[in-house]
C-alpha cells in the first residue's frame, strides 16, 4: 500500500511541474516585438516597415522605439522593464 501511494504522490508532483513549466518560461521571455526575440540585443536595431507591432518586455532594459530606420528622429514609444504595449516604427534601441 505504501508503495502505491508513493507512486501516486510521485506522479501528482511530477504532473504538477510540467504544467507550471510553461507559464515559468513565459514570464522571462526577454524582450520580443512582433513576436520576433530581440533578447540579449544593444543598441539600435531596425525593425523593417513601420508597422503595429506587440512589443513585450520582460527584461531589465528600456526598449524605444522610432518613426525612422536610423533610431533618430521622434520616438513613437518608450518600453520600461517588465512592460508591454502596441507601437508604431523602424527602428528601436535597446539600452
């Protein structure tokens, strides 16, 4: 009896960890925009064609973004740490 209680409580615990696996993860995914991962980049970064994009942030850096390819100009948008939002641009830097 004891063993199969084991067992059971062993499967229990190993069912719980998986399914809270993927929710651990999603909480540090770095920095993406327009579902593209730009983690562990510095600096300006083109974005392509000025679009909408979802820009997560869940780093310790602050991302902005701008109307033009050169990370100059008017800046559309300022991502802090641990933020989110929709923005408008080509470019962004990362610092």
């Amino acid at each position: 009896m004891r063993r199969s209680v084991r067992a059971v409580l062993g499967s229990v615990s190993v069912a719980a960890v998986c399914a809270t696996a993927p929710l651990a993860l999603a909480d540090d995914c770095g920095l993406t925009v327009g579902g593209v991962n730009y983690t562990g980049r510095t600096g300006c970064v083109l974005l392509g064609e000025d679009a909408i994009r979802d820009v997560q942030n869940q780093t310790d850096s602050v991302v902005t973004i701008y109307a033009d390819a050169s990370c100059e100009g008017i800046a559309t948008g300022v991502v802090g740490p641990r933020s989110s939002g929709d923005y408008t641009g080509k470019s962004m830097v990362i610092s």
